[in-house]
C-alpha cells in the first residue's frame, strides 16, 4: 500500500478505495488474534511471540491506513471532496 501510495499514485491522493474500512478491518483482526488466542490458552505457552508478531503487524498496518488519510496521503475520493480538497503534503 504504501508503494501505491507514494509511487504509481504520486501525482493525485485519491483514491476510490475505501482506506479507513480497511485500516477498521486490520484493527478488527488485530483484536481477533489477541482474542482469540487469550481463549485457548494452549497456544499462548507454544508460539506467544509468533502471536505477538502477528498481533503488531495487523495493528502497524490498520495503524498506517488511518496515518494515511489524517495526513492526506492516500484519502477516498468522497472523503477529499468533503475535506475540502486539500493538497497532498508531500512531493515524493
């Protein structure tokens, strides 16, 4: 995502993808896993850093997805229409 957003998207910061849905739906299994894995508690013995890893990359990315629409960088199209149509910050 970022790749798209800083490179093949570099001249407009909007999109039609939704990007809080899917920062919502990273967040959302970020607290799955966690648990989940309190639940069964067999797991947390054997792999509790695997599941501590997957908990931080699912909460990183939903983390990144809603740091990219506060700043701008990526915003739906509705969205930046509703915010005025604010330039993008940066110029990569």
């Amino acid at each position: 995502m970022n790749y798209y957003a800083f490179y093949l998207k570099n001249s407009a910061n909007q999109t039609s993808l939704d990007i809080l849905f899917c920062g919502k739906i990273f967040l959302f299994l970020a607290l799955v896993v966690l648990i989940t894995t309190r639940l069964k508690l067999k797991l947390i013995d054997k792999s509790d850093k695997l599941i501590l890893i997957i908990f931080s990359l699912f909460f990183l990315i939903s983390l990144n997805f809603f740091l990219f629409d506060y700043f701008n960088i990526m915003v739906e199209y509705d969205r930046w229409i509703g915010k005025g149509m604010p330039e993008k910050p940066f110029s990569f």
